[in-house]
C-alpha cells in the first residue's frame, strides 16, 4: 500500500516522447525486492514495490512509502527492528 498517488507520475512518464518510448509503454509493471534473498522466496509480501524499465527511463513505485521515501522507510524500519 502506498499513501502518496503515483498514478500522475506513471501518467506522464508514459507520456514522455522520446526513441524507446513505444518500448517503454509495452513493458509491464514487474516487481522488485530489496535483495536477491527476498526476491528468492517468491513472497508477495516481501515485495518492495514495482517498476516499469526500458533503456534509460524507470519509473518505480515504493511500497509503503510517500512524498519522503527515506524517511517513511527508515521510520518503518526502526519500528520493525524494535519488535
């Protein structure tokens, strides 16, 4: 879940005219893990977001996040840490 609206910037990412852009606009939306042991275990609930990637251009999405991704990430953390 994500609480900052990312679809504007999907939209305009999208938009964007430049060479791959045709290319850019077929590539789906795969997921992404935070490391290649996470990634391993198949879990969607390690998941840690999604992007769209064609050459140069990559439009990312960060689960649970908002405008500050660090500072929403690094706050989480600690708070999971402590546990």
């Amino acid at each position: 879940m994500n609480s900052c609206n990312w679809s504007g910037n999907e939209e305009w990412s999208s938009a964007l005219e430049w060479q791959g852009s045709e290319y850019f606009r077929q590539e789906p939306l795969r997921s992404w893990y935070a490391s290649k042991e996470l990634a391993k275990e198949g879990n969607a609930t390690r998941q840690a977001g999604e992007y769209r990637q064609y050459g140069n251009l990559a439009f990312a999405i960060v689960d649970d996040s908002g405008h500050f991704v660090c500072l929403s990430l690094a706050t989480s953390r600690v708070l999971t840490d402590a546990d």
